[in-house]
C-alpha cells in the first residue's frame, strides 16, 4: 500500500510538472498567404534534452528551435489573417533534423541525412589546371536540388575566380590604392576564409558563422581591408507536393582599418552566383526576374528576385535567389552574363558608395532550389514571406 501511494504521489508530481512546463503559444498572421513560413515568436529554453514541439487542436505538431533573445521559430503554413493556438509538448529527439558536418575542406549542410549547400574552406586540392591564384574560401558550394542535381559551379575554366555563391567587390579605392577583390589573377586583391563559429544542428535549421577577409595585395605587407562575417541558416523544409530548398545568407562587411573603402560606379561586384557548367551559352541558361525581364533584357534592372536555371541530364531544374527589401539599394539592379550562367546583385551599377567604421555594408538573401520549370506565383509569395517575416511578439 505504502508502495503504490508513493508511486501515485511520483506520477503526480511529473504529471503536474509536465502540465507547468506546457506552454501556450498563439500566432496571428497578416494579410500574407504563407507557406512553410519561418515564423518566430516568444518562447525560452526550458532546459532538459527533449525536442519542443507546438501543437494544435488537430494534434498535428510542428518542431520547435531556440534563437537568441527568448525567442524561438517554427515551420509552419498561414492563411491571410489566420489565428492558430499551440500547446507546446516535450518529445525524444526527432530523426527529422537539419545539421552540419565539419571537415577540413567544407562544412555540409545536411538535412534529413542530403546535403543540401557545402561552405567551402579554401583547404581543397585544387585542380591541376587552377593556379594558386585563384585559391579562396568562404564561399557556398555545391547547391543541391532536392534531386540532387548541382545547380553551381566552382572554379570554371573561363572564370576562374567564380565559386558557386560567393561575396567580392571590383572597382574599389583604399588608401589611394586600387586593390580588386573580384578579379584575383590581377593580385591586388584576395577573399580569405578565416574561420567557422557557433555552428548549430536542429530540428528546424543548421546554422553557422563564418570569417572571410579582404587583402589589398597590392601594398607590402599585405593590408586587411575588410571583416566579412556571414550567417548561413539551411532550413529543414519538408515540401511533399513540390520539395524545394531553403537557405539564408546574411553577410556583414565591417572596415579592418581606419581608412575608408570606395566603392565607385561599376558594372559588377556585391553577391555573386555561378551556374552549372552544362549551361554555358546563350540558350542554355534561363534567367527570369520578378520584373519578367530575362537574358535579353534583364541585366542593369532592379529585381526583387531572380530564378536562374536550365537542363541537366535532360531534367530542368534551377535557383532563386530573394533579395530581402532592406537591402542597400534595394531592389538591386542586376549584372546578367550574355552567355555564361553567371549572375550577380550588383548596387555599385547605381552609382558610387563607400564602407567606412560608421557605415557598416549588410545583405540579406534567401536561395530556393528547385526542380522543374521557375513558378513566378510561388517565387512571388515566398518573397513576400522573406520580406514580412512574421514575428509574434
């Protein structure tokens, strides 16, 4: 008897301390049509090892991941002004999950056991027809369809100095020196990768930081210029009616010096992104802005997004690259190559600018990938979904 009782009072105790650690949590939404929308809202860490999910009147569950601040995010689709209210439930860790792995060479962006995007380090091999010029991190590569089909390339022949996603400046000025960052077969300029931090695994997003630096080569000893920090977030996107993938980019670029870095007027130069080999040529790579421009007549115009693809083996497939609207110059105008599958959101073709200690250089991205044909509908809503993320205070 004395046994049971106790066993009764146990139960009740976890019992009760299951009830005080559930949580409600209650989303309204805007006027926006979101589908598997990033959405944060107000909940801290409540300690322990299990998963924290959201749940709803239906009992379907959406996983939870802590961010910074006593906030936290979910994945979740909303209807224009739709209220839901969520339980939150304590479970054993999912086998769904997005995560990382460190090598040496890169750092893999997993998500439910593919890869998904790679950063690369700059401690490769190089091929053997690259020359050591042109050795660099700190850039994204490969981008991976959900078919696993590489919609990037890196170190082409052609452009050497082109890596799959990738940060540079062209025309610069700095201490009465011209130092290019972009063409690095000149050696008055480099990008280094310096290194990774805060690297993160979850059941929503995997997550890092990461260094570059910029070097004016062009002065002995070599110069810092800039402090480039960049925050990638691979999302665990679970698509079943058309998969696609999602991955943000948030860059950072502060002065390593007191001098100030120009900017002047320039064709290209700010977020780069290289294209697969196969579709080199004026016909086989499709480009198709938020505005409807395309190859024809889209370079030197502002777009809010931009889809860039064509065939591999046969299979359409291709990127969208979201430019987020509190972007400098936003919307951006655009370089778009004749005929290689070359892209970049250029704002130095709208004139001159400069990065000093007071003007800290910030750009926001997010990338979808997908195969098949760019779907201006969906590309449109997911762009207004980066845009007005919903964050329920």
């Amino acid at each position: 008897m004395r046994v049971l009782l106790i066993f009764c009072l146990i139960l009740g105790v976890l019992f009760e301390t299951s009830a005080q650690s559930s949580k409600t949590v209650r989303i309204v939404n805007d006027n926006i049509d979101r589908k598997n929308s990033i959405v944060q809202f107000k909940l801290k860490p409540a300690g322990g090892t299990e998963n924290i999910y959201l749940i709803d009147k239906d009992k379907k569950k959406y996983p939870v991941q802590f961010l910074k601040d006593g906030y936290a995010c979910a994945i979740m689709s909303l209807s224009p002004g739709e209220v839901k209210t969520f339980k939150t439930i304590r479970e054993r860790k999912s086998a769904s999950e997005a995560e990382i792995l460190l090598t040496e060479a890169e750092a893999k962006f997993m998500v439910n056991g593919k890869q998904v995007i790679g950063l690369q380090t700059g401690r490769k091999d190089l091929p053997a027809e690259i020359e050591p010029v042109f050795r660099r991190g700190g850039y994204i590569f490969p981008v991976l369809s959900p078919s696993g089909l590489s919609v990037a390339d890196d170190y082409p022949l052609n452009h050497k100095h082109h890596h799959g996603i990738w940060a540079a400046w062209t025309k610069t000025e700095f201490e009465g020196r011209k130092p290019d960052f972009w063409n690095m077969a000149d050696k008055t300029g480099t990008v280094l990768f310096e290194g990774i931090k805060n690297s993160q695994s979850g059941t929503v997003f995997a997550s890092l930081e990461s260094r570059n630096i910029y070097y004016d080569l062009s002065i002995s000893p070599n110069k810092k210029v800039l402090n480039e920090d960049w925050e990638i977030k691979v999302y665990n996107i679970n698509n079943i009616e058309r998969p696609y993938s999602v991955f943000d980019l948030e860059l950072k670029q502060n002065l390593a010096d007191t001098s100030i870095l120009k900017l002047p007027e320039y064709l290209y130069g700010g977020l780069g992104f290289r294209g697969n080999g196969a579709w080199n040529g004026e016909d086989k790579t499709k480009f198709l802005s938020s505005e409807g421009k395309d190859r024809t007549n889209g370079h030197g115009s502002n777009s809010k997004w931009i889809h860039i693809g064509g065939e591999l083996g046969g299979k359409l497939t291709g990127i969208t690259i979201l430019s987020h609207p509190d972007n400098f110059r936003s919307p951006q105008p655009m370089r778009i190559h004749s005929s290689e599958p070359f892209f970049c959101y250029a704002p130095s073709q709208a004139g001159p600018f400069e990065i000093s200690q007071a003007k800290t250089y910030i750009a926001r991205y997010r990338f979808i990938v997908y195969d098949g044909k760019p779907d201006i509908e969906f590309n449109n809503n997911m762009w207004n979904d980066y845009a007005n993320n919903l964050i329920i205070n």
